[in-house]
C-alpha cells in the first residue's frame, strides 16, 4: 500500500533528478494548461452559486502547478533564475487558488477602494468603459474579469484589498503620459539591472553556474568583508530591479492590451532602502504584492495556532506570515537539486522575530523605532543577518545563472568592449588594480 501511495507522490511530484525538460513541445502541458485552471478559478471566483464548482475543480488547478513546480525545468545550471522564477510563481498560484476556493465574499469587487493613505480606486461603472472613460478592450467581459481577478495581489478594486498600502505615484494618470512614463521606467531599471548583472559576472565567483560562497576565505581583512558585504547589498539590489522589469513589463500590457486604468498598476515599492524599521520594510517599502497570499496561506493558519496555545493572535499572524515566505523562497531551491538549506527559514523566522519585538518595544517604552537610528538598524540587520539568505542562494546558483541573456545585453555588447578598448589603447594605472582585484575573488 505504502509503495502505491509513493508511486502516485513521485507521479505527480518527481524527484528533482527526475524532472523533464522543458521544451517548446511539453511548455502547453507544463505552463499554459496551469494558466487556463487558473483562469477558470478566476471567473468562478467572481460569479454567485460557484461554490460546487470552485471546490471541484479546486484540486485540478492544484495538480496542473504542481506539475508546473516540480515536474519539469530549464535543462542547465544556468537557467536557475528563470527556474526559481517558474517554481516561485507555481506556488503562489497554488495559494491563489486556496484563495478563490475558500473565500468568494473576500474577492468580490467593490465599487471604491479607499487604502491606506487616501487613494481612491474606483472599479468601472459602465460595461463599455473604464473608470476614466477610456472604452473597453476588444476581450470579452469574462475574460477581463478573470484575469484581472487572477492577476490581481494587493487587492486593488477587491474587498481583501481594504486598507492596503499603496505607494504614492508620481505618474501621470493619464492613459498615454503614463505608458510612456512606464516604458521609461521600465528601460531605465533594465539597464541597471543589466548593468549590476554585468558587473557580477566579471568576478571569477560569480562564472560558475554551479554556485559557491560568497565568502572568500583566502582575501586578507578587510578586503573578505568588504567583498561579503557588497555582494549582500547587490544581491538585494538585483533581485528588486528584476522584480521591477517584470512588474513594469506587465503594467505596459494591463494597461495597452487589456486597457486596465493606470490607477491599478500603482508602484511596485515605496522606498525600501529609505526604511527607518523592519516593521515599515516589510509593510509598506518591500512589495506587497504577496501579502494576501502570505497572509491567507501562513497568518491566518497562525493566528489560530497561537489563540489555541493563548498567545497573541498577533504573534501567530507574523510568525506564519514568515513561515511561508520561507518556504517559497526555499522550495524553488530544492526543486533546482540543490537540496534543503536551513538558513533561509532561519532569515525569514528572525526577520519575524524582530518585527514582532518592534512591536512589543513600542508598547513597553511608548516609542517607535525610527528616524536615523531606525535606518542604522534596518541597514545592520539586512548586512548581517542577511548573509544568510544570500549565501545560500548562492551556493545554489544565483549569482551564476543568467538573468540578462548576452544577446539583449547592452552592458556586454556595447559597454564593457568600449572600455576595454578604451584601456587597451591608453594603459591608464589603475588598470591593472582593478583586474588584481577582480582575479583574485574566486
């Protein structure tokens, strides 16, 4: 019987050896079908008297990004980003789903959205247009309900969006001025992003797809720890203008294709390297694009542990918050081959540690952590105990795998040969510092 039972396991979830390969034949089976399922739970999730039905086909759209997560991947080591990204978004799409089976009332629309810090969102009151007048796309109204509901995270225009936090947009909210200020944005982060990729691959560290330390063991102080603290800082820089290229890219789409308003492609961060406490970080400067999917599938399954054991409702809706951080942010890993690795649960369990102590030291002293000293402390916790989760990402392959492909990369086309030849042809003396440096962090 036991064998039976794993047979069936190993069927729908493979060993990570065991995965197949990605291929433009398998990708209708491995990433449109999951699409499609999820789609479908959209459009249930937003008509009356679904209940049956979502409940259903609830394990259907459940097995399809399984199958997505662990059943197939990129063939090489140097596709580990785009695979972790596949896995990543797998899992939240397993959340999403819980999401509209479980609570239909807390996805249905509303007419305004007031948030947090005053805006105003207003869902479309006519059937041929948009809340800013605009007439509708050419898809068809189930269709556009669906995939906005789908894509639909922090909750803009829904009821479990009430009250969120929305950052401050310095666009224009006209439909024209605002793509355009997007495109700008979207290219200006781009190159950034390709320029910070650029610059990782230079190191000998960084050209092994396999993956390795970020700690050099054999660099003199203070030099190891400059290089360990850099490289901790431009991880995080790395993965939030790729998180931007992706968010910008898809705001460009809602609004062109799908003639979404500008309003509900608000800014993907508010400020995170200007955040005065581990509280703000995560509640307002870090994205909030996952916060509903976190809160459904780990705080709320938290907060009803702690009101078992009688602690602080509050305490279990952190803590299980942060616990599904942590395994969405492992599991693309282990999928990868690259095992189980304990320092990303630990990052994320003392990052939720710290912000319930934050808590708990504004209600003992009467003050908040913030100002300077706050920005001192968000900068010391991100630098030291955020090598662990940098570490171990890139042991595992981050710093190796290929963000910018070559061929769209002006950085390496353009850039690098122009300074190179540059050097060549002038021998300025710090030439050759510069390639010491970067020869001898391997």
């Amino acid at each position: 019987m036991q064998s039976y039972i794993l047979t069936a396991i190993r069927t729908v979830i493979p060993r990570p050896e065991d995965q197949k390969i990605l291929t433009p034949y398998s990708f209708p089976r491995y990433v449109i079908l999951p699409c499609v399922a999820q789609l479908f739970m959209a459009y249930l999730s937003q008509r009356p008297n679904t209940r049956v039905a979502r409940i259903l086909f609830f394990p259907i759209s459940l097995l399809t990004f399984l199958n997505l997560a662990c059943g197939a991947r990129l063939d090489g080591p140097e596709y580990a980003v785009y695979n972790i990204i596949k896995t990543y978004t797998a899992l939240v799409g397993m959340a999403k789903a819980i999401d509209f089976m479980a609570f239909y009332e807390e996805n249905q629309k509303i007419t305004t959205h007031p948030t947090s810090n005053g805006h105003v969102y207003e869902n479309p009151k006519k059937p041929n247009q948009d809340s800013s007048g605009n007439p509708q796309s050419m898809f068809p109204l189930a269709l556009r309900d669906a995939c906005h509901a789908a894509s639909s995270f922090r909750g803009m225009g829904y009821r479990y969006g009430e009250g969120i936090h929305i950052p401050k947009d310095k666009r224009p909210m006209q439909r024209g001025p605002f793509l355009l200020a997007t495109f700008r944005q979207l290219l200006s982060t781009f190159f950034a992003l390709d320029m910070m990729d650029s610059l990782y691959k230079l190191f000998p560290i960084f050209q092994n797809p396999a993956g390795t330390s970020i700690y050099v063991n054999h660099l003199p102080e203070p030099k190891r720890t400059i290089v360990t603290l850099t490289i901790t800082f431009s991880t995080g820089y790395v993965i939030r203008e790729l998180f931007l290229v992706v968010y910008l890219s898809c705001t460009i789409v809602g609004v062109l294709l799908f003639n979404n308003p500008p309003s509900t492609w608000p800014p993907f961060f508010d400020a995170p390297f200007h955040s005065d406490s581990l509280h703000y970080y995560w509640a307002k400067g870090w994205h909030q694009l996952l916060r509903r999917t976190f809160v459904v599938c780990g705080g709320r399954p938290g907060m009803w542990v702690c009101k078992k054991l009688r602690i602080p409702k509050g305490v279990g809706l952190v803590l299980g918050t942060f616990a599904v951080c942590a395994v969405c942010h492992e599991l693309p890993f282990y999928t990868l081959g690259g095992g189980l690795d304990w320092r990303t649960p630990a990052f994320f369990f003392l990052a939720g540690c710290v912000v319930v102590g934050e808590r708990a030291w504004r209600k003992v002293t009467g003050y908040m952590v913030r100002g300077p000293i706050g920005r001192v402390w968000v900068f010391f916790f991100a630098m030291t105990v955020g090598q662990l989760i940098s570490d171990s990402f890139h042991k595992r392959g981050l710093g190796g795998s290929v963000i910018v492909p070559i061929i769209i990369s002006p950085t390496r086309r353009l850039i690098f040969p122009f300074i190179r030849d540059c050097i060549e042809k002038w021998e300025p003396g710090w030439a050759s510092w510069v390639r010491d440096f970067i020869s001898d962090i391997k």
